[in-house]
C-alpha cells in the first residue's frame, strides 16, 4: 500500500510518498511526479515513512534524481 500526496508551495513542488515504493506503487509515484514538473518548478520527492524500497522502486528513484527530482527522505529506508 502507498500513499502519495503533492504539496504545491510559491517555490517548488513536494511529492510526498508513505508506505511501500515497489513495483506496482511506482506508476503513480512517477505520474505525480510528471505533473509536478509540468508547472515548472523544482520537484521535491520526500520519502516519508517508506516502510520498503524494492528493485522497481530503487529504479524509480535513480531515474527521477537523474531527470532533476530532488529526493530526500526520513526513517528506515532513508540511507538507500
């Protein structure tokens, strides 16, 4: 199960993520993400309370750093 939230501030966008960032979860991780970066301003991931990161979920995040997403997290998984 994941939850994904967009916080929209006057400077930046953030993604927020809870839960587990896996194979089926990192279509709408990714979605939101795009559309974020549609309004033009700096993208801002924040893994918050992800319980489990797998494969699918690590590549997500390279590809999204790559491509100029900012991603920063709190807990567990916050090292990987």
């Amino acid at each position: 199960m994941i939850r994904v939230t967009k916080t929209e501030e006057p400077s930046k966008t953030v993604v927020t993520v809870d839960g587990r960032l896996s194979g089926e979860s990192a279509g709408p991780v990714e979605t939101s993400c795009k559309e974020a970066e549609s309004d033009g301003k700096p993208v801002y991931l924040f893994l918050r309370d992800v319980t489990a990161i797998d494969d699918a979920g690590r590549l997500l995040l390279i590809h999204l750093a790559r491509n100029g997403v900012r991603v920063s997290g709190r807990g567990v998984y916050t090292s990987y």
